[in-house]
C-alpha cells in the first residue's frame, strides 16, 4: 500500500531528497498527479522511479536524457544445461560482438524501416544540418549498448531451467542530444547549442502538447522511443546467435517516456522516468542488479494499480550514489579515490552468487542496490510475478567508462 506526502503518492520506503522533488514537480504544471515507485531515487529534476500525470503538457527534463531507456527480455529453447559448461566463452563473445561504452559505433551498419519514419520531419522543421546530424549519429550507434546501468545478461529461470537473454539501454547518443536540444529550446537557446549546466533540483520544464514544439517534440520523443526499441531487438538478436538459439517468448518496455494515456475516461499525458508501465494485462521485464533477481510481472486489475496510474518500478533503486559507491574519478589521471566499495568486493559477491560478468564497476555492484524482492513487495497489489530469473552472465560497459547522462 502507498502512503500519500504533500499530495505525492509515495510507494515503498520514502527518501527525502526525491519526495522533495516530487513535490516541486506537484507545483508546476497542469499536474494532475504525481508518484513515487518504490525503487525511487534522486534524478534531475524528476525524481527516477518517479511519476508525473499532466492534462496537456509534457515535460523533457521529466522523461529526461535517455529517453526510451527500457528493456527487453526473451525466453530462449535452451536448457540451462545445455549451456551452463560455456557460459564463459558465450560472455566473452557478447562482449566482444557487441558495443559497450560512450560514443561507440556499431561494429556493423545497421539499416532498419525507423529511418524513413515520418518523425524524422520533426527534426527537418529544427533544420536541416540538426536533421542530417543526427540521423548519421542514429545510424551508427544503432545496436550499441552504453555504459551506466545498461547491460547485456543471460539468466535462468530456476522453476524450469530455461535460459533468458535480457537487456537494458535507450536511445544512446540520439536520444541525449534530442533532449538536449529541446531544453535548449525551452530556455532561448538553438536547438544545437552547448547544453546549459542545470541543476539536478530544477523545476521540469513543461511544454504545452498543443504548441508547435510540444508537438515537436513528441514526435522526436516518438521516433527515439522506436530507435531504442531496434536497438534492443538487434542485440537480443545478436546474443540469440550467438547462443544458436530461439526466442519463443518476449517482452518489451519503455521506462524513460512520455505516454497519451486514458484514465478515470480522460486522456493525459503520463511522464514516467524510470518507472515501467502495469496496465492490467500488461507484461513487464524489471531488472535487478547483477547479483539480484530480475523479473517478468504483469499488471493487476486493482484499484491500486488504478491508483497508481498503471505504474510500477523499473529496477531495485539505488542505495548509493555512482561516486559514494566508486569514488571520485580523476579523468586526467584515469584513477579513483574516496570509494566505498572495492572490485575486490564486488567480484567476490558476483562470483559468491554465481555470475559470469564482463565489464563494469563497482558503482554497479550488488551493494549500491536494494533488493529487488523488497521494492515488488510494496507493490504486490499492483503486479503479479510471473518468472523469477537468476543471472549467470552479465555484460556492462568497463569500469572507467565516462557516463554523460543525468539519469
């Protein structure tokens, strides 16, 4: 059950520092309502795990730089016995056919339908250099992963022994520079110019969906939400070949978007940022951390379902920040100091739970999470489990990989 602060609908443990921000997002707009998932933490200037349903108005600092961040998961026709003796061998291929990091390209062109989509008229309406740009941009870095939190994993459900192919990433390049754009727009700025340093406790930035860069940018936002879809699918694919597998079963979601959405017989516009869709039906992947759990759960028919405007959590929500957890970064020195956690740590606890891992750091580590289990307790009258799915190997960008985003 929620608990309601300030007029926020607030699930699981509250944290003070994202209900204050919920709180400002209460304050502007048309807002008809805001919330809090359970695995809510601080973002920039909308909490992540956090909801916001405005009548009219949508918000691009409320879905924010990684617009259409989402996951993919699928059921494959192998048994976890039939790969648990090459798990190694099948991580370091994923991790050598498939790019992780910053500003990478695909090691391959990948052509796709998404590029003669009519929303990519948007962006010829911000101009023609702006379009041309970015859509080259899209075109190379289609298929590549990031760095953060996103991640390549294999899994088993222990119930039967199947094994899973999951992931976790957006829009990549095209996506941030969208949205850097249009809150340059927003504050008298070119779309192209040098984004402005703001602060992460910003009021949103609202634009009404009837103005001609509200639409604008819903159009942009519609198109980078189909980007990070062919994204996913090209890497679940390319895994899927590398493990000489099927997919018999999928499920696919956004949890960085704007949605139209109708509620109580009205339509609104429904901001979640880092919170994944639960209509009553309705099937998501959430992903815990590399030493947790993942999940598939579909969305109850529940008045706190409905309360929730048909919302859930995406993931187990930090405990620790990036630098709390990895120290601070010196980039001219390429080294670390200040750190809670050590690699040694964090490779003892993987290697404890039985994970075969590639890349990433210790602000990724299992110690910087909540348990997963804990955040869908707070939630059960709103989504039921459906399968309950062990990593064995996870693929992530390197520990030391600058990551620009803000969410």
């Amino acid at each position: 059950m929620y608990q309601t602060l300030e007029n926020v609908r607030v699930w699981g443990t509250p944290l003070e520092n994202a209900v204050s921000q919920a709180v400002t997002c209460a304050k502007h707009g048309n807002v008809v309502q805001v919330l809090l998932m359970a695995d809510h933490h601080k973002g920039y200037s909308q909490p992540v795990g956090g909801v916001v349903v405005y009548d009219g108005q949508i918000s691009p600092s409320g879905v924010g730089y990684d617009i259409a961040c989402g996951n993919k998961a699928v059921r494959t026709n192998l048994k976890y016995a039939e790969i648990k003796d090459n798990i190694g061998k099948m991580m370091d291929e994923i991790a050598r056919r498939i790019s992780f990091g910053i500003g990478r390209s695909n090691n391959e062109k990948v052509d796709h339908e998404l590029f003669d989509d009519d929303n990519w008229n948007a962006y010829k309406q911000l101009g023609k250099q702006e379009h041309d740009a970015l859509k080259a941009l899209a075109r190379n870095q289609l298929g590549t992963v990031g760095s953060g939190n996103h991640f390549v994993d294999l899994c088993v459900e222990e119930a039967t022994g199947d094994v899973w192919i999951a992931n976790h990433f957006g829009s990549r390049g095209f996506g941030h520079k969208t949205a850097s754009g249009f809150l340059n727009l927003a504050h008298g700025k070119k779309f192209s110019d040098k984004a402005a340093g703001e602060s992460m406790d910003q009021p949103p930035t609202l634009f009404d969906l009837d103005s001609e860069v509200g639409d604008l940018y819903f159009r942009a936002m519609t198109l980078a939400g189909k980007y990070a879809y062919a994204g996913r699918d090209y890497v679940i694919n390319q895994v899927l070949s590398i493990l000489g597998a099927e997919a018999t079963y999928e499920v696919h979601n956004h949890h960085n978007f704007a949605w139209k959405e109708s509620h109580q017989g009205k339509e609104y516009v429904v901001v979640r940022k880092g919170a994944t869709p639960s209509a009553p039906g309705q099937l998501g992947f959430i992903g815990g951390s590399m030493g947790d759990i993942s999940v598939i759960v579909r969305g109850k028919d529940s008045q706190e379902n409905q309360d929730a405007f048909y919302s859930t959590v995406h993931g187990a929500g930090r405990l620790m920040s990036r630098t709390e957890a990895a120290g601070k970064m010196n980039w001219k020195t390429r080294t670390r100091s200040g750190g809670k956690i050590s690699t040694e740590q964090m490779h003892a606890a993987i290697k404890a739970f039985g994970v075969e891992l590639r890349g990433a750091g210790t602000d990724e580590s299992p110690f910087v999470y909540k348990k997963l289990s804990d955040v869908l307790e707070a939630h059960k009258e709103t989504v039921d489990v459906l399968h309950v799915l062990k990593p064995v190997g996870v693929c992530m960008a390197g520990a030391d990989e600058f990551d620009p985003y803000k969410d």
